[in-house]
C-alpha cells in the first residue's frame, strides 16, 4: 500500500512561489495500475520524483508499506529506490555501452546479487518483456525504441519492487508499440502483483489503467469511470 | 558486470579520445619516470663520490706540499698520532721520490747577447727538502716541451730564460724527472683506488720489496710489462702491474710499497703525505680540525680533498634537485590530466550518474567507477611512459647533467690548471709536477666522474614511479569521483 499524505513541493523562480504539487493526497492499493494526466507544467514529473524519492517533498510525507520516506537519509533513500521502487523514462535512460542484459543486471549487482544469479533473472525478465534473446547481448544503442523500453521495464522490475514508477512510458514510440508496451505493464502488474503508476498526457493510454488521476494547478483529482481494465 | 568491469568498457567508449588521452598520459608519465631515473642514478653517484673521495684528508708537512715549500718531515709518529683521532678510519703514508734518467745532466741556454748556465734538476733536494731524487734507467713518458724546458730554464736562477736586446733563447730538449711514490695501501696518491689495468697489485705494502706497479704511459714509452725488469738506484725492480691513473701525468709514474721507497730516499721513517680517510661526510670538517690540532699547524697541513669535488657533488646535487622538481612537476601534471578528463567525463555523464543514483546506485560506487576508468587510463599510459623512459631516461639524464655541469666542469678544469700552474717556476719540471698532480688529479676524476653517471631503468625504481604516478591518478580523479556524489538524479532527468 502506498499512501501519499497532503505532498507540497514549492521551488521559488525570482520572486514567485511555484507549487507544481500542492496538497496532494491519495493511496495506491498494492497490484494496481493508475494513472496521473494532466497538462505539460502541471507537475505530474515532479509528483512522480517524490514518490520515487528523487527529490525530497517541502512538506508531507509518503509512506510505504508503513515506512514514512520524510526524514529518510540520503543513503536510506537510495536503498528505498534499489529495493523498492522501479523507474520507467520517457527517454528510456538505458546506459548505451552495455548490453540489454547487463542493463537488466545494473539494479541487482547495487542490490549485491551474485553475478550468475543476476544474469538468470535478467534473461527472464528480458524473455517477459518479450526482447528477442537475440538482442539480449546487443548494446542498448543499437535496438529500437520499442526494444529499448522493454529492457527499460525489465530493468526497472529486476529487485522484485513494490511500485513501479513509468513517466511517459509510450512517449517516445509510436502508437502500436506503446500500445503494446501498455498491455506489458498491465500483465507485469497482474503477474507480479505490482503497483504501477503511470505518468502521461495520453487520455487513451490513461483510460486503460484501473484508475486515472488529474492534476491540475499543483492538485490532484480521481476521475471516477466505469468499468475496469481486468 | 562488474565495476570493474564497466570501468575498463566505459575506458574505451570513445577510442580516438581514450587514444589521445593516452598518449598525452604517456608523455607526462614517461618524462616523471625519466626524472625518477635520473634521480636515482644522480643520487647513487653523489653517494658513491661523497663515501670514495668525499671523505679524505690530505696532510701535508707544513709548509709544503709534494716536492715544494719547506719544514720538517712528516714521519710515521705522526701518522700514528693521525690516526688515533676519532673518526679517523684509516691512515696512508707516502713517499714521494723523484727518479731523474742516468742521462739527465746539465744543460746551457746560450743567445745572442747573453749567455745563462742553467743546472738541471738531477740529484740533491729542492725546497721541500723532503723528496730524494734517485737515478733509474727508466724515460719519462712526458716530453718537456715548452712548459717543461721554460721552467726548467727559470729553475734555480727564478728568472726567465735568458734576453737580450735583440736575443734569443735556445733550449735543448730536456728528460723530465718521473714521479715515484711509496704508498701504505692500494691507492694513489690522492687516496683513489688505483685502477690495475694488467697485472696484480704489490700484495704487503708495508715491508719493503722489489715489485713495482709502472703507469700505462711509462711501460710503453720503456717496452715494459707485466714480469718486466728495471732499475732505481741500481736496485731491479720486476714489474708487479700496471696501472691507468687517468692523465698523462698520472701514468709517468712509478708505485713502490712505503718502505722500500722509504729505503731508497735512504729516510727510513719520513712520509710525503698522509691520507687520512673519515668515517663519513659529516665528521670531515671536525675530524680537519681535530687532525690539525693533534699534529700541531707548525708541523702539518691538513687540506680536505672533499673541497676538489664539492664542486662536482654540489652540481650532481643540483641536477638531483632539479629531476627531483621535475619529477614531481610531471607527476603533478599527470595528476591535472586525470583530473581534467575525469571531470570533464563527470560532466559528459551527468545523466547516465543520475540514471544509476535513480536505480539505486550508491554514491561509493559511481565514483570507485570513475577512479578505476580513470586507473584504467593511468595504466595504459604507464605502459606507454615506461617504455618511453626506458628509451629516453639515459639521454635525459645525461643532457641533466652535461648542460648542468658544462660550467661547472670549465670552472673546475680552470682550477685544475690553475693550481698546477702555481708551482712555483722551475721547481718542477713538466705541465703538473706533486702540487699540481695532487690537487688537479681529483679536479680531472671529478669531470670524469661528472660524465660517468649511467641512468639504468631498474625495475625497482620503475615500479615506485608508477606506484607515484597511481597514488596521484587516484588523488586526481578523486575530485570528480566526490563531484559525482553531488549529482541530484532528479536535476538530471528533469532535463527530459
């Protein structure tokens, strides 16, 4: 269960107070697939790097499975971020000199997996993302933006976490392709009992996940639908 | 994969920049080694010249030197008073004898409008008083030439030659007198090891014998070797070794054991000289002082033979100084280097050390990746740089030297001369004479030695300057390692 508590996050430009998240608050039942949309500015990056214990909150608090994030050392974070959290970019953010499996392998070796471990699991993972094992020891530069968004999931399910954080995740590609990198992160959530929340300005994208936030002007709203993806 | 591991990949990413890094690497690492070399081997020489000749006295009975000046007789007392000194390791007497051919006899100087009787310099005392001139059947190897013929011209009158309004002067050639000296031990008569070119040295040197070791010069000029028979004082003496002192002077000289040229100045208990050897460098100057004192300034002169190389030593000193600097300077260049590139790659990688922050990647192993890329580097250019070094670390050191020591060297030749020069006129015939051989012999070695320092790349020395050249790669790339931990993943990935 993640619970985000009345978050602010206030940055000063010149003399003005900017608060792309202003009092935001909801839960995330553990499993789910939700959604935030909202305009470009409206702060549903900045809200994904809160939760993500990128950048520290001016004011609330997240709380996972019961361990409050405000006060967490820097050193704690980033084992909050290995242990707990998996990140999915809009740019894919691949390290481009290593192969799609050593990609996969990066978040296991922080963690202090053994190396034959680490290599089984991430082959697995690159076989549920549906990466051709051929390309598993190809560089991440030379495969397309499908491809490298697929190991990019990979990557981000490699320590097991409890919530997988995906900014634009279909951004980048073209419609088929994120359609189908969609029905990946929602068959990932089932199987693996994940909770994924997804960051995007795509309302067709949006209307195939459980449940689907609005933020606007720094506050976040439920749109309340019918139906469910399952 | 391991950081290692991604550290060397991470090496490579871009060839031609690792390449160029490399080279410029290896430049600097090559030059540090080449330093270190030439450190080391200045260093060795210095050593070597400040435990052989840097820690000898010269005693000389006071008033005189070799055959000049006047006083009293050194005699074996004194030498054993010399030698109960503190410090003192070790005392060697000498004789100095002068062997004047059967032939050498009175010449005359005749001009124009003057005539001068000149008398040469065979048999009876000079000034000194101290050394005996006996007869041999052997020939000076030195020619007088004008130098030999002009001072023996100004010999006992201390004029010059002989003018006249519109005279001349006229000179036969003249025998030089050849230098013979009894020694204690296997030394010249600075002290320096003799250098036996063939043949064995005189075995006891304290009691008296026939064997006599011949300088290279004078066993040519009289067909002598090794086994060779000739006379002094109508005593045969069989030619033990032969020897190279290094100067043409030097080798018109004959060695005997003490006593027997004692026996033959017929002055069983006298000595020329004394060398006396000091424990080590420091104790030279007090150990002078506390010589002097105990054998009194009115009965003998103590000179340091250290002085004729404090010249030599203190410009080895200063090119040791200066590969010191240089070393360091290079070594800090290459520090620069790596940090340099390495902070550069900091900030070429901004977003990928905010991709691992936000993957969980501690901050200890972003930057021990960045300071084993950066090792990686360093030990490539090592690679480079030591075979660098070892093809220019001899030229280098040599150029060290020979560009630091050029004015030292002419100004030590200079003195050389000079002092051999100041042998009053007509006391000693010939271009060096005992003054001039014992002061400008170690001015002579000194250049020499000067230009013998060999630099060798021993692996030793090798592997300290690369162990030098990693502690300053890791101080250098320490500084971007710590930038990296200051990289927030969130200002990175906001660029999205």
């Amino acid at each position: 269960m993640i619970e985000v508590k009345d978050l602010v996050r206030q940055f000063k430009s010149g003399d003005r107070t900017i608060k792309p998240v202003n009092g935001v608050s909801f839960e995330l039942e553990k499993g789910s697939l939700s959604s935030i949309v909202g305009k470009s500015g409206s702060g549903k990056s900045t809200l994904l790097s809160l939760l993500g214990a990128l950048d520290k909150p001016t004011s609330g608090d997240v709380v996972v499975d019961g361990v409050s994030l405000a006060g967490l050392p820097d050193g704690k974070l980033t084992e909050y971020r290995r242990r707990d959290i998996g990140f999915v970019f809009q740019q894919f953010n691949l390290i481009p000199n290593l192969s799609a499996v050593d990609n996969v392998m990066l978040p296991m070796e922080f963690a202090g997996i053994r190396k034959a471990a680490r290599l089984k699991r991430a082959k697995e993972l690159l076989e549920q993302v549906q990466l051709d094992p051929e390309k598993h020891p190809r560089r991440t530069n030379r495969l397309s933006g499908g491809e490298q968004q697929r190991v990019a999931i990979a990557r981000a399910l490699a320590n097991e976490p409890k919530l997988i954080l995906a900014d634009e995740p279909t951004g980048n590609l073209d419609e088929q392709t994120g359609e189908h990198i969609i029905e990946l992160l929602s068959s990932l959530s089932r199987d693996h009992n994940t909770t994924i929340l997804v960051v995007t300005h795509d309302r067709s994208l949006a209307q195939k996940t459980e449940r689907c936030f609005r933020l606007q002007q720094g506050r976040l709203t439920e749109e309340v639908r019918s139906g469910s993806r399952r | 994969m391991s950081v290692l591991a991604r550290s060397v990949g991470n090496a490579f990413r871009n060839k031609i920049r690792t390449a160029a890094v490399v080279a410029v690497l290896a430049v600097a690492i090559g030059l540090a080694l080449s330093m270190l070399v030439a450190n080391q081997a200045v260093g060795s020489k210095v050593q070597e010249l400040n435990a052989s000749v840097g820690t000898t006295l010269t005693v000389n009975p006071a008033g005189g030197q070799g055959f000049e000046g006047g006083g009293e007789p050194l005699t074996t007392t004194e030498a054993q008073t010399a030698a109960s000194v503190a410090n003192v390791t070790s005392v060697v007497g000498t004789k100095a004898l002068r062997l004047q051919t059967a032939t050498t006899g009175t010449t005359s100087t005749t001009g124009t409008t003057g005539t001068t009787q000149q008398t040469g310099q065979g048999g009876g005392f000079g000034p000194g008083g101290q050394q005996a001139s006996v007869s041999t059947n052997l020939t000076a190897a030195i020619d007088a030439g004008t130098l030999g013929n002009r001072n023996n011209s100004s010999g006992t009158t201390g004029t010059s030659g002989t003018t006249g309004t519109n005279g001349t002067t006229t000179q036969p050639a003249r025998a030089l007198p050849i230098t013979a000296t009894g020694i204690g031990a296997e030394v010249d008569s600075t002290g320096k090891a003799l250098n036996i070119t063939s043949g064995t040295g005189l075995g006891d040197y304290t009691t008296a014998g026939d064997k006599a070791l011949v300088g290279t010069s004078l066993a040519t000029k009289n067909n002598l070797s090794v086994g060779s028979t000739f006379t002094i004082q109508d005593k045969t003496f069989t030619v033990a070794g032969i020897f190279d002192a290094g100067t043409a002077f030097g080798n018109n000289a004959v060695y005997v054991t003490l006593p027997e040229a004692q026996t033959l100045a017929a002055t069983p208990d006298e000595l020329s000289t004394m060398i006396v050897t000091v424990n080590s460098m420091e104790n030279v100057d007090s150990t002078k002082t506390a010589v002097q004192n105990a054998l009194g300034a009115d009965k003998a002169d103590v000179t340091q033979g250290q002085r004729n190389l404090e010249t030599a030593v203190s410009s080895l000193d200063s090119v040791k100084n200066i590969s010191l600097v240089a070393f360091i300077a290079a070594l800090a260049t290459a520090g620069i280097i790596i940090l340099l590139i390495m902070v550069m790659l900091v900030r070429e990688r901004r977003r990928e050390i905010g991709v691992l922050k936000a993957i969980g990647a501690p901050n200890r192993t972003i930057g021990l990746q960045f300071v084993l890329e950066s090792l990686v580097l360093v030990a490539m250019g090592s690679v480079v740089g030591a075979v660098i070094a070892s093809f220019a670390s001899g030229g280098i050191a040599s150029a060290l030297i020979s560009s630091n020591t050029s004015t030292t060297a002419a100004t030590t030749t200079q003195r050389g001369g000079g002092l051999a020069g100041a042998v009053p006129n007509g006391a000693v015939p010939g271009g060096g004479g005992f003054g001039g051989g014992g002061q400008g012999g170690p001015f002579g070695g000194a250049s020499q030695l000067l230009t013998s320092v060999t630099a060798s790349v021993s692996p030793g020395v090798l592997a300290a300057g690369i162990a030098a050249v990693f502690a300053v790669a890791i101080i250098g790339a320490l500084v971007p390692a710590l930038l990296t931990a200051r990289i927030r993943p969130i200002e990175v990935l906001r660029g999205e």
